[in-house]
C-alpha cells in the first residue's frame, strides 16, 4: 500500500509552486475535536500571490485541502498566517473581504 502524503505536504507543495521564496513557506499542523488546522506563513512579498486577485487563489486552495480532508473523513481549514508589518501600513488581508 503507498503512502498519501499528508494535509501539510499536500499544502506545502502547492504553495511552494506558487511563490517566488519557497525556502520560506511553513505550514503548521494543529489536530483537534473540530478537525485540523493548518496555519500558513510566507515571505511577505509572496503573499499577494498565495491570497491572489480577490482572493480567488487562496479560495481555490481552501477546496482542494477540503476535498483531501473529505476522502479522509477530517475537516481541514487553513489559516494565513499574516506577516510583520511596518507602522502605518496595511497588509494585503486587512484589504480582502472573504
């Protein structure tokens, strides 16, 4: 029998596709009675590109880890982790409405 990778990996992966720093994308895995949680840390250059135009991407990211989390009985939510910001100003998901 193969091995499925996991939730993480599966994130991990496609996001790594995406962004131009791959070296900085962590994923962290919480498991508990309401399912996993998966929280996302990028550069904070490459956020724009994980969140995408109007959010869309990062839409489409959400479906497909609750589509695997399905195949597996688990609910699976995944949470962007917002980088440091300087005074003054605004970080890409103070601007999305989701």
């Amino acid at each position: 029998m193969e091995k499925r990778p996991s939730y993480k990996e599966f994130l991990e992966f496609i996001v790594k596709a995406l962004v131009d720093h791959p070296d900085e994308v962590k994923v962290e895995k919480l498991v508990d009675e309401m399912g996993v949680l998966l929280s996302l840390r990028v550069h904070p250059e490459d956020m724009g590109q994980v969140i995408g135009k109007g959010g869309s991407t990062v839409k489409a990211i959400r479906s497909l880890l609750r589509i695997v989390g399905l195949k597996n009985r688990a609910r699976v939510n995944l949470k962007l982790e917002e980088p440091a910001k300087k005074e003054g100003e605004k970080t890409n998901l103070e601007n999305l409405k989701i």
